[in-house]
C-alpha cells in the first residue's frame, strides 16, 4: 500500500513537471512567432501594407515610374462613374482641337439625364472644345461629354470607340467603356489598376493637368446662356476640405458604384496618384485617398537614376565610369524621362536586383537613340525602370564598335552592391533590430496573453481531473 502510494506521488510529480514544461513552451512559441516571418504590418514579400481604409479597391502609384506603391483589390472590377470621364477629357485632347467651336445637338441635351451632373449645355449652345473640358472636369458635365464626343468622334458611337481603343493601348485589359460620362451600364466598368494607367496617361498631358488642376474657371458668356464660374466637384482643391499637395482629380458616384475618387497630389519632388473606389461615403472617399497620400509621401522615397552614386547617395549607381566611355562633360549614354526609383524608407535595397536590355532592333544613327532599358525590381515590383539613349554629337557610332563596347561597360549587379556600406543599404543594426522585435513583441503581446492563458486553463483543467481522480483512488 505504501509503495503504491509512493508510486502514485512520483507520477503526479512527473505529470507537473511535464505540464509545466508543456505551458512554458506554449508561450515561447507564441512568443517567437514574430520571428518566424508573421508580420502584421507588412505583405509577404515585405513591401509595407499602408493604413487600412474603408474603399473596397484603391491603389497609389508614382506618377513619374508607375511604381504601385500601395495596393488593395486593385484587379476588382467596379464602375468607375465620373471618373470616366479622365479617359473621356484625354481622349477629345489627344483628337480634337482646343480652339474649336461646338454645337450642341438635341442629343447631347435631351439624351443624358436632365437630373445629372451637368455644366449647364443646352441644345443649339456653342463652345469651344477647351470650355466644354473645362465643364467635364470640373462641374462634371455629362451632356458636355456627349458634345465633345460627337463632336470629336464624329459621333458618339465612334467616340466611345476611340476610348476603348486608348485605354487598350495603355493596358487596361479589365475595363470596358459603353459611354463618355460614367452614368451606370452593366457593361461599363474598370478596376483600380486599369483606372491608374489612365490617370497616369493623362498625367503626362500639360493641358489635361491644367484643367483638372484649375479650381475655378470662369466660363465666358455663351449664345445662350450668360457668363459664370465653374466650380472644381473636387473638395481636395475647391476648398471643401483643402489638402495643400492637391494638383488635380476626378469625382464619381452612382448607386452602383459608390464614391469614387481619383487624386492627383505633389509634395517634396514626388508626384503620386491616388485611386479610391466603391467606398461607403463621400466623407469615406476622401478620408481614404488624404490617409493613403500621406502615408505614401511620408514612407517612401525616391532617387534619380542619373545622380545615383554621387557623393552622399545611399543607392548604388545604375551606371559607373569606365573605360570605353571616359569623357563625362559630354557622355555618350543617358537616362531618358524621370529615371526615378521608388521604394519604401529603411529598405533593404540590397535585395533588388538590377536588369539591363539591349534593344538589337534599334538602327544607330546620329543623335538620340533609345538602344535599351534599364530596370530595378524587387522580387516581382518594380521599382524603378527607364530608356537608356545613346547620344553621340560628334560623330555617330558604328554599330560595330557599339557591339563590341556593350555590355561589358554596365556594372553588374553584384559589383555594383559590393562596395556599399550595409548601413546605408538600410539594413539595421544591432539596436535598430532590437528595436523591431520588440515593436513586433508588443504587437503581438495580445496573442501571447490569450494563448499562454488558453494553454494554462486547457492544462490546469487537465492536473484537475488527475488529481481529481487520485484522490478517489487514495479514498478507496
């Protein structure tokens, strides 16, 4: 009897100490998920998240590069609404001309809802091309589209064709456009990348960039109707609720499509377009697209290809001196348009990887000559990419000796990195990853807390029963 109670004490030892040991590496688990790649506030490549928002779909790009730099849903198809009519304004731009007289139909008029958004056109009205965009843009004029359409396309079926054909050239393989204003069709839809290519097309347009950025326009008198002042529908610009980096967008709404909202902002050199679609509310709309440009101009930063590797850079240089082409007062190579790369502040820029594409259907002649591309990437984003142009002023430069010279001059990518300084490649020391995993630490603090408290009922519940159960047994 008192080797069996003997025994039977030793087994309960053993079992606590097992169930401590259990509960101990429950929490250390749960501790260390932090460490095994769960990070909350990063997408599982690293790139950065950004805020939550209440949009079903936006996306934020760089207007120079086209770098997404933040993104949620955005290969959903939604209505666009008015923000049709960016494509609508960029199209009668890049096909009509400004100065020209318009006259409005009786379609234009009577063939779009009389309780819509309109500039105030009214059948037999004449305008220019260039007043009628002005009250597309800002007072969100849907009869003036369908006068600048037919007056542009030849009709309003052969306008909407010239939108559709533009926005396939540019890429928007998820969009569909059945009108020129954006009131609702089944058939008339687009997502926020696609709607992102199209902002960004009519970004590099001048005049497209003045209207749209243009408050308010004072709309001369007419054949019919009396000067007056158009109003910018954009809160972000007309005042309603001003944001100072403002230079431009576009409103939309319809029952189907909710609030829409595209932005065009500047702040510290970086140009940013922000897309916010289907959100719940005007007050939603803009809310999103404020929170989302804030936190991409605060967040990330941007270099020029052509001053990389100056003193004081921190991003290694795409090009480097080197013997074939020594003379720098006059270089035969250059970076064509912004050559500007954009990535996340604190990035480890180590990881991305440098890609050079010789273009051997290019014929060398004398002057500017588009002979490539350059293009940094981290793992599928693109983060920067450019032409490269070979320019020769004094004399050409056969295509013999320019074979025999590329591309042995471009720098590898893993000679470019060699020499950097780690710490400026924004990998974090000691302390910086200290701090980092204890943010991470205190992120998760409540999932510890749950789980070790989850851990510790489950077990405490389970010496319960044991013990429980030894003491009937030792009453017998």
């Amino acid at each position: 009897m008192w080797n069996d109670l003997i025994y039977r004490k030793r087994k309960m030892q053993r079992i606590g100490r097992t169930t401590i040991l259990l509960i101990f590496c429950v929490i250390f688990l749960l501790s260390a998920f932090p460490y095994l790649g769960i990070k909350a506030d990063t997408t599982d490549d690293g790139w950065p998240k950004g805020p939550e928002i209440k949009g079903d779909g936006a996306i934020v790009v760089d207007a120079d590069t086209g770098n997404i730099l933040f993104e949620k849903n955005i290969y959903e198809q939604f209505y666009p609404a008015s923000t049709t009519k960016i494509l609508t304004t960029l199209v009668a731009l890049e096909n009509g001309r400004l100065d020209d007289v318009l006259t409005v139909s009786y379609a234009a008029d009577n063939y779009v809802s009389k309780t819509s958004s309109r500039m105030g056109l009214t059948e037999g009205e004449q305008v220019t091309v260039e007043q009628a965009l002005y009250g597309i843009m800002l007072e969100s004029g849907n009869e003036a589209t369908y006068a600048v359409g037919e007056h542009v396309g030849g009709s309003i079926a052969g306008f909407i064709k010239l939108m559709n054909r533009k926005a396939k050239e540019l890429g928007c393989d998820r969009s569909h456009f059945a009108n020129s204003h954006g009131l609702h069709d089944d058939e008339h839809y687009t997502c926020c990348y696609d709607l992102s290519l199209i902002a960004r097309a009519a970004y590099q347009n001048p005049e497209f960039m003045k209207i749209t950025g243009t408050a308010f326009y004072n709309m001369p008198a007419t054949n019919k109707h009396e000067a007056k002042i158009l109003t910018n529908h954009h809160w972000f610009l007309n005042g309603t609720q001003k944001y100072e980096y403002a230079t431009g967008g576009k409103t939309g709404a319809t029952t189907q499509a909710g609030y829409a909202l595209v932005t065009y902002a500047r702040k510290d050199g970086k140009n940013l377009i922000s897309v916010v679609m289907h959100a719940p509310t005007w007050d939603d709309v803009y809310a999103d697209s404020r929170k989302l440009l804030d936190y991409c101009f605060d967040h990330f930063v941007s270099y020029r290809m052509d001053e990389l590797g100056d003193s004081g850079s921190t991003f290694p240089s795409c090009f480097d001196n080197f013997e074939g082409f020594p003379d720098q007062e006059n270089p035969l190579l250059s970076i064509s348009g912004s050559g500007t790369i954009i990535i996340p502040d604190g990035f480890d820029i180590s990881k991305a990887q440098k890609t050079i594409t010789y273009d051997t259907s290019i014929e060398l002649e004398h002057g500017d000559n588009r002979i490539g591309t350059i293009a940094y990437t981290y793992g599928s984003r693109t983060i920067g990419a450019t032409d490269i142009v070979l320019y020769n002023e004094a004399e050409p430069l056969t295509t013999k000796v320019f074979n025999e010279r590329w591309p042995s001059y471009m720098i590898p990518v893993d000679v470019v990195f060699a020499d950097v300084d780690p710490e400026l490649l924004g990998k974090p020391g000691e302390k910086e990853e200290s701090q980092r995993r204890s943010k991470l630490m205190k992120e998760n603090a409540l999932a510890i807390g749950i789980g070790a408290g989850i851990s510790v009922f489950v077990v405490g519940g389970v010496i319960a029963l044991i013990h429980r159960k030894f003491r009937k047994r030792r009453r017998r």
